[in-house]
C-alpha cells in the first residue's frame, strides 16, 4: 500500500479578505502559519513521514510546506515545486471582492464561475498577463502556456501533467508523498483520483490546512482515503460534505 497526503495552504490574506486569489502571490495569516503548524504537528504525532514534497511555486503553499516540515523535523528532504501545481487562475477575477462580484454578475453566474468543472471567468487583462510574463518564477515558459483564465479541468489537465511526470515515479518507488497546493488544485486531484464526474465536483470542498490522506494500492488506485485530526482519523462529524455556494470556503459539516 501507498500513501500521500494532501494539505491546502493555510489561511492567506486574500481567503480572511474574501477575495479571488488564483496566481496572485499572496502570504499567509497568522492563523494560516498556525494552520500549517497544526498540520505539522498532526502528522508527526501519528507516525507520519516524508521522503519528498511537493508545492505550487506560490508562497502561500510553499511557506506551508516549509512550516509543515519543520514541525515534523523534516526540512531536510527535498522539495519540488511548479508552477503546474499553482491555484486555478481566476484570470480578470483576481484579486476582486468576492461580494463585489456578485453584486456585479449574479450569484448564479459566479457560482458557475467558482464550482462548474468547464467554465472559465473573463481572461485577465493584456497588462496582468505580460505581468505574469515577466515573472521570474515563470521564466522559461511560453506566452501561451501561462493562462489567461481557466477552468477546474484546464487546471486538471496541467495538475495531471505533473501528477504523472513527477508524483507518480515517487510513488511507484513506494516513497512517501506530501503534495501542499491549493483548494482548486487539490479538487482536482481527487476528483481524477476518486473519478468523480463533472457534474458531482461543486459540492467537493477541501478545507485549509487539514490533511487528507490517501492510501493508494500498487496500480496507485485509492483504496480509501480520510482527513486527519488530533485524534487521529477525523470523525465523521468533522468531514467536510457539503458547502454552502454562496460562501464555498466555509464548508458544512456533518452533526
């Protein structure tokens, strides 16, 4: 059996704000760097281990990671990061009020915009793209492989792309995994791995800075998988099931 955890960053200025964040390098709250110190602490209390990480290039999911590692006394193994693992771009949506943009567009538009798995938002201006352009963090990369907006499947596609060229030669040598990145990147993730379809993906939420683990058989096929608390495995009344649409990152809990 395999296993790799997955964590969403901490709590970033933008998420207390209420903002759309995607690509925009936004830190972490105080309480996103307790968040990840939890996490850390979490883990390590039950036997967790890594051998390798990886993380977005964003610093919300890097300074998570470090801050993780740290607690477990791990900040020695390496760390892999990409851009392919970044948050879904919410193209000309960044950085706008989330409520502001309702008021503007429709709650039913914005809803489609957040949760759909195939609809983009408006592509970012021409001058927020060559921003992203001259980007050292993306320096390398065409004009046309640094996105102008996307959806969950566009960021699907890019997140598979390193998930099978990096992540998965890892866990063929049964080494053990963390990947820290963001809600929409992680979405994405299990809904490949848990094959849910397009149309069940809105109501999947994954919540900061709680681990979710996967044990995965030898053909890396989930055989279950379950967020970790204090306690150990979460109980049922604190795994997230259902979200609210019009406040998506706060999620409903059972009991």
């Amino acid at each position: 059996m395999k296993k790799i955890v997955f964590i969403r960053h901490g709590q970033s200025l933008y998420n207390l704000e209420n903002r759309f964040t995607g690509w925009l390098d936004i830190d972490l709250t105080d309480e996103g760097y307790a968040g990840a110190r939890e996490a850390g602490a979490i883990l390590k209390k039950h036997g967790f281990t890594f051998d390798v990480a990886h993380t977005s290039v964003l610093k919300r999911a890097i300074r998570t990671c470090w801050i993780l590692l740290h607690e477990m006394d791990l900040v020695w193994i390496p760390v892999q990061k990409s851009w392919q693992l970044n948050e879904r771009h919410y193209g000309d949506l960044q950085g706008l009020n989330k409520d502001e943009v309702i008021a503007r567009f429709g709650e039913e538009q914005v809803n489609e915009w957040r949760r759909s798995a195939s609809i983009r938002p408006p592509e970012l201006s021409k001058e927020g793209h060559a921003r992203d352009l001259a980007d050292p963090k993306y320096a390398g990369l065409g004009s046309n492989e640094i996105p102008l907006t996307e959806s969950l499947l566009d960021t699907e596609k890019r997140a598979l792309i390193y998930w099978n060229k990096q992540i998965v030669p890892h866990l063929q040598q049964n080494k053990s995994v963390m990947i820290s990145s963001h809600g929409n990147t992680l979405r994405a993730l299990v809904k490949y791995l848990d094959q849910i379809p397009d149309e069940k993906v809105t109501s999947l939420n994954i919540p900061n800075s709680m681990p979710l683990v996967y044990e995965l058989d030898d053909n890396l096929k989930p055989i279950r998988h379950y967020y970790l608390c204090d306690e150990g495995e979460a109980a049922e009344d604190r795994i997230p099931r259902h979200i609210d649409l019009n406040d998506p990152e706060n999620c409903e809990w059972i009991g």
